[in-house]
C-alpha cells in the first residue's frame, strides 16, 4: 500500500480504494509525487466531495461539510498550500481544520468565475504561475475540463501537473435529475 491510498481510504476518497468508483487513482498519483511530498507544494483541486450538481439540482445549493481529497492532500503535503474550487460554499469548519487550506467558490463553466479565481490568485502571491499540481474533478463535463483546462494551464509553475480525472463519463443530460438541460451532451450527439 501506499501512504497516499492509505490517506484516501482513511478520509473515504473515492481516489482510493474502498469508497465510491474505487478508482485506486492514488498509487499513480503517489509514484509521481512521493518525491517531492515535504516540498511547500501548492496544488488546486477542483470539485471537493462525491457528487455535485451534475448529479441533481437539490446539490447546487448544499454546503460541502466534507471533503475527503481536500484532507487527503493536507495530510500528504506537510509543508503544502491546499486549495479547492468548487461550484457549492464549504462550512468554515473545513477552514478551520486544515490551516493550510483555501478555498475559492466558483463555477468553472464560467469564463467570469474562472478570470476571477485567477486574478485572486495572482493578486495573493504576486504571480501568475503558483501551482505545482491542478487536478480537475469537478462536473467531469468535457466542455468544462476544456475551458478550465485552458483558463488555468497558464497557473502552473514550470514543470507543473496538471490532471484532468474521469474522462471517461460525463453527466447525461437526459437524466430528469441533471439541471444543465440543453448545455448537456452525449456520445450520441457528437
């Protein structure tokens, strides 16, 4: 095992082993950072818990009361800066536990929301390249991995990571629970 699946199992990451998809994600991601896991990493996560609005309109409105990732990558980054992007607010519980979290609310479908993470960020650290990893597992939309992709590229420090997880699914807009309507698209469509 490794340390990183050992923190996703512990915290009920759905990057680990035993909670949700079980997509065992971190062993991969444990061979490509365990080198530099005591380094002042900064890294971006976005979408912060299982399941957001693209699984039912009732969950744009809720408050995150956990974030299983978010603790995962705080406890695997010592010395590292935590941040989350998420369409839905967080209880400032989540704040106060982790000190070295931060968090941005914001829709990364939205160009405007996007523009303004960046400037907030730029503006706090006083440069445009700050991340050492960006890791993309919000709606898993591909119209939103693209924009965010290419809103944010630009955010990474030189020999930066960026991931984008799940381009296998997306949401299908033809679920009567997807609130993104029109916006929606499948294989089918292409």
């Amino acid at each position: 095992m490794s340390l990183l699946n050992d923190l996703a199992n512990e915290y009920l990451s759905d990057k680990g082993t035993v909670r949700g998809s079980k997509h065992g994600y971190t062993f991969t991601y444990d061979h490509y950072f365990n080198d530099f896991r005591d380094d002042e990493v900064r890294i971006l996560e976005i979408g912060l818990n299982n399941g957001g609005p693209e699984l039912g309109s009732d969950r744009l409105t809720r408050v995150i009361d956990n974030a299983p990732s978010i603790r995962m990558w705080h406890d695997y980054f010592p010395n590292g800066d935590i941040w989350g992007f998420d369409i839905n607010q967080i209880e400032e519980s989540l704040k106060q536990d982790m000190p070295r979290f931060k968090f941005f609310q914001g829709d990364q479908g939205s160009v405007e929301c996007l523009q303004k993470f960046k400037q907030t960020i730029e503006e706090l650290y006083d440069a445009p390249q700050v991340f050492d990893i960006i890791i993309d597992d919000g709606s898993h939309a591909f119209y939103h991995q693209q924009l965010t992709f290419v809103s944010l590229t630009d955010m990474l420090k030189p020999g930066g990571i960026y991931i984008i997880e799940d381009v296998h699914w997306w949401p299908d807009r033809r679920l009567p629970s997807n609130i993104f309507g029109k916006h929606m698209y499948t294989y089918d469509q292409l």
